[in-house]
C-alpha cells in the first residue's frame, strides 16, 4: 500500500494545532483556558463597571451636582447594573464553574468543549455589543430592569442595544447551563456519588438549573421589547391593548431567581474555604446542599415584593409576603452551617478566609434587610429609595463579589502554580471591607430619609443630612478603587514572580488538589477513583479512635500514584477556529435587527450557517480524517 493511498489529502482549512502563543488562545477547547479568560473579561468589566459607579457617586456626592447631565447619568447608572450583573458576577462565577467542575468531579474536560468556546465569545461579543451602543447613538438609559412601557417610550435606539444584547448575553448562559449539567451528571469519576460531592458542585448544579428555567422567561420579555421598541408593536401599551405590569412580571419572574444565581457560586466558593481554613469538614453537609435547592426552588415564588407598589390586591400580596419570609428559612440554615463550621476549628486567617467571613457577615446584613421587604407597609416606605440600593449591593457586593474574591486567593496558586501575595491580601481585604461599609450602609438612612433612587441629582431639599450621607458614600466608594487597585498589584507581582507555589499550600480537602498546579492540559494521568467525601483530604490523614487525624505516611494511601505513568493513552480535544467564527455572527444579526438591515440580516444569517455547516464537518480531532481515509485503502 502506499504512502499516497493511505494518506488522505489534507483539508483546505485544517483544524489549528497550536497549543501556545496568543493565537491558542482564540482557538483554545480547554476548559481551564476558557475559564482563565471568563475571569481576565469579567475582571475587565468589573473596572469598567466600577469607573460608572465612581462618576454616579460623585454626582451624588453633593446636592444639586452638575458634573454630569440627566442623560450622561442615566446611561453610567443602567450599564453599571447590566455590567456589574451580566458582565462581572455572572462570568466571574463561569470563570469558576469552567475552570473547576471538571477537576473537581475527576474529569478531563467538559462534556461539550466547543461548546464551551462558543459560550466564552458569545458573552464577550455580548458585552462588545452592549458598549459599542456608546458610539452610535447613546448606551441604554432605562435602568438595568429596562421597565416597559416606560423603556419603549426612550427616543433612538438605547434600549434597543439593552434588548438585544441581553439576548445575546442570555444565549452564552443557556448554552453553558445544558454543557455544566450534562458534565456533572455524566462524567463524575468513579465512586463520586452525589452526597460525595464537593459542595461547590452542588451550588453549581443549582445555578445551572435556575439558568435553565429562568432564561426562557427573560427571553421573551426581552423579545416583546425588541419588537415594541424596534417595530412598533403593542406588548406594553394600554391603549392599544397591551399590560403595562407584563414586563415586570416577566423580568422579576426571571431577575428574582437571577438573584440566587449570582448568590449561589459565591456560597460555594465560602463552603469550600471555611473547612479548609477552620481544619474542620463542612458542617451539616446534606442540609447545606439541600438548603441550596430549596432557595432555587422557592426563589420562583417571590419575585412580586418587587412590585408591591404596583397595585395588586391585598391576598396576592399577602401570599407573596409570606413566601418572602420562608425563603429566609433555607439561607438561614447556610448562615449556621457556616458558623458551626468555624466553630471549634483550627482557623487561619488567610486573604480567602478573611473574604469568606466577610461574606458570611455582608450577606447576613443584606438578607435582614431583605427580610424587611416582606413586610408590605414597610415595603411601601422602601420602594424606590436608596434602601434598596444598599440591601441589594449588600446581598451582591457584600455577598457575591466577596465570596468571588475568597475563591480568588484560594485557588490562584492552583490555576496559575504561583501565589497572590497574603500581606497585600490582607491590605485588600481591610479596605475592602472598609470602603464597601462606608458606600453602602449610609445608602439604608438616606432611603429611610426620603432619598429616591434613579435620580441625576441629589434635591437640596432633603436636607444637609443625606447630603452628608451620600458624600460618605462616595469617600467609600473612592476607598473601593483603592482597594480594588492593591488586588491588580497583588496579580502584577505574582504574574512576574518566578516563585513556585506549594503542591498543596492550603491543606485542602478536594480533588482539584490532587493533580499539579497549574493543572496538565489533561489534569488526571489516570481518573481518581472517590471513596469518600474531602477525597483528597481522606487521601492524606486517617483518624484515630478519638476522632484525632493522623498523617498517612507518603505513598502509604491504597492508589498512592508517584509517577502516573501508567501507559493510559490520553485524548484530548483539538482546538477549532469555529466556536469563534460562529459567535461574530451574532453582533451581525444584532446591528441588522436595530438597524433594521435586511443585508446585515442575511449577511449575519449566511455567517452563522457557514459557521454550523464548519462545525458540524470539522473531525474530533486533527488527523482523523485522514486515518479513517487510510483505514478504507
């Protein structure tokens, strides 16, 4: 036979191959990479977004401000939120979820990997999107929650960009909610039952299934207002038939649970750091990972105590009122568990664990503020003033961006094999934590004292008080940047350091631990096989009769594997050029819904099929071709 019938002729455009270099990057199926670079994008709007909200809070920061105009600010105040929701927090938890369910289930990747690629550039492209409306006419400037019909009566096309680039945003997390539950549910390593796995896991399990049932809902709104924005129609407008509260209906039934979405990524991180810092297990395991469905599961039960002051009647209110109080009852139950965790442990206060407690305290204060919106009287008084905005950056701030930053510090060394600095850590966290209580806590006395939200400029008339208030806000905010700015110098020294971080630097309990840091580009030699739960913990000390933990002497554990070298041959996924081809599509198709193009529409349209058609042909790996061709000869 020879060599020019069992060699296939190679292909026009050959599936990329490099595995470094920047251009890797763009064309990259590992899932760590993928991660790596949902948290450089997320870190990245977290600036942007941080930037508006130092322009709003020194508006703010004195009554009758001009610094900026009632347009200008209505456009930093809603990208603020769609930033900070949909462009930090959301991505930042992706950042996790990509880089650490797969090591931490005893997988080699995800179940789907270009998939995961096309989730990576949609979000990017949506969040490219959304600020490209700055150049062309003006950002969205009806708040983050885009209430109709008030949002269709905005002249040009701000709330348009909102509409559509949402959907777009909404579409990168559908897809990767089916790809992470498809890879927890299918590819756990052998004995990883589902009351062995790490609790972060389980919180991610839960995300994925509020993502799955509530982005449907969202996407409808979003679909009624592009077409009542963009084409004139009628969802929203009474006199022509259409609800005036539909789209608040529709936006809470999703944003309510969006809440827990954000929430519940950072209760993971913190139940994974406080064990290993308290030297303890997590206490109360299945009730923390039951707690956690049930908060999904009535979390679809409360979303109108966000609309008490819209008019419903007294037994609708009543009903939700009530519902608003039971889900306190399961947050509740993480709070203990979390305390009881520390409680009579060895703790260390490392940056990840300063941050962890930090959350567990913020988010407290948030939820007991929450609480207090059940009360409909009470609500009436809250509605539309800035003790709203202190409960909810309480809740998302104080609670998800410190439970982000916890998992920051504790898994830096494992994702990148080198240390974040714990001196610069502790700066960060105390300014941190500082600056959050100087923005926010006066926001709860200036909403009580009559201070409206959504407002451009702070009324003389409330009063040398609020005005103080807010200008304490603002010195809060202003100590947030400088915290924010010791973290970037933190990353800067360990990106140059040359310092090796500890195999295990923390004494950590899961299976994430178990293989190098950075992990290798297959991140097992041989799949881990799970006899208990804190697999890598029981790997490392065994008990003795009185409970104490003993040290098992190196490469005395049953699996121990020095080498992992045992001939296995591993495949891995190859890179692919079309999960980045595809996803240009739809910036395409959404200028050409906006613009009304029919071009565009099709030139978007022919895009994306030719993008499916390269996808659909492309072989699983380069070089399969060409052996199923040498095969047949």
């Amino acid at each position: 036979m020879s060599s020019a019938t069992a060699t296939a002729p190679k292909r026009m455009l050959a599936r990329p191959m490099a595995e470094t270099g920047w251009k890797s990057w763009l064309t990259t199926v590992d899932h760590k990479k993928i991660g790596i670079m949902y948290g450089a994008l997320a870190l990245f709007f977290f600036l942007v977004g941080g930037l508006e909200a130092v322009l709003v809070r020194l508006q703010l920061a004195q009554a009758e401000s001009t610094l900026l105009s009632e347009e200008a600010y209505n456009q930093l105040f809603t990208m603020h939120g769609i930033t900070m929701v949909f462009m930090v927090v959301m991505p930042m938890a992706a950042a996790f979820f990509n880089f650490f369910i797969p090591l931490q289930i005893g997988a080699r990747d995800v179940a789907f990997p270009r998939l995961n690629a096309f989730s990576l550039w949609t979000f990017l492209f949506a969040g490219l999107f959304l600020y490209s409306s700055f150049f062309l006419g003006g950002a969205p400037n009806g708040g983050w929650f885009g209430y109709a019909p008030l949002s269709t009566a905005i002249p040009g096309n701000n709330m348009a960009f909102y509409a559509v680039g949402l959907q777009i945003a909404g579409l990168s997390s559908l897809v990767a909610s089916v790809n992470f539950l498809t890879t927890i549910f299918n590819m756990r390593a052998p004995g990883m039952t589902m009351m062995r796995m790490p609790m972060f896991i389980w919180m991610a399990i839960v995300v994925q299934f509020l993502l799955l049932f509530s982005l449907p809902i969202i996407a409808v709104a979003l679909f009624e207002l592009t077409f009542d924005v963009n084409f004139s129609t009628n969802f929203f407008q009474t006199a022509s038939g259409g609800d005036p509260v539909l789209w608040q209906h529709l936006f809470w039934l999703f944003g309510h649970p969006e809440v827990y979405i954000l929430i519940l990524p950072a209760m993971g991180i913190v139940s994974e750091v406080l064990p290993v810092f308290s030297r303890k297990p997590l206490f109360g395991y299945a009730a923390v990972a039951f707690a956690g469905a049930a908060i999904a599961f009535m979390g679809f039960g409360v979303w109108v105590h966000h609309m008490f002051a819209v008019g419903l009647s007294p037994v609708a209110e009543s009903a939700f009122a009530l519902s608003t109080m039971f889900i306190a009852v399961p947050t509740g139950i993480k709070i203990f568990n979390w305390i009881f965790t520390m409680w009579g442990g060895q703790l260390t206060f490392t940056a990840a664990m300063k941050f962890a407690i930090g959350f567990v305290a913020m988010f407290t204060i948030g939820g007991l503020s929450g609480v207090s919106h059940a009360v409909v009287p009470h609500n009436a008084q809250q509605t539309d003033t800035y003790y709203i905005v202190a409960h909810f950056h309480y809740v998302l701030f104080g609670g998800a961006m410190f439970g982000i930053v916890s998992g920051m510090y504790y898994w830096w060394p494992k994702m990148f094999g080198k240390m974040l600095s714990e001196k610069l850590g502790s700066w960060h966290f105390w300014t941190w934590f500082l600056g959050f209580n100087l923005a926010f806590a006066p926001m709860h006395l200036s909403g009580l004292l009559g201070q409206p939200r959504r407002t451009a400029v702070l009324p003389e008339e409330l009063g040398p008080t609020v005005e103080m208030y807010n200008l304490i806000s603002t010195v809060g905010a202003l100590i947030i940047v400088v915290s924010t700015m010791i973290f970037l110098v933190n990353i800067f020294q360990s990106w140059r350091s040359d310092e090796k971080a500890p195999a295990d630097p923390w004494d950590a309990r899961t299976l994430e631990w178990l293989t190098t840091s950075p992990p290798k580009a297959h991140n097992f030699d041989v799949i881990p096989t799970v006899t208990a739960r804190d697999e890598f913990w029981h790997r490392k000390y065994a008990e003795t009769e009185a409970g104490a933990a003993v040290p098992i002497p190196a490469g005395a554990s049953d699996d121990h594997d020095p080498d992992g070298d045992h001939g296995e041959h591993i495949h891995m996924p190859h890179p692919s050029y079309w999960p980045l081809f595809m996803t240009v599509a739809f910036p395409i198709l959404g200028y050409s819904v906006i613009y009304r193009s029919l071009i565009g529409g099709v030139i978007g349209a022919l895009w994306m099929l030719v993008g499916m058609f390269g996808w659909v042909i492309e072989p699983l790996a380069e070089g399969d071709d060409e052996s199923a061709a040498a095969a047949a000869h």
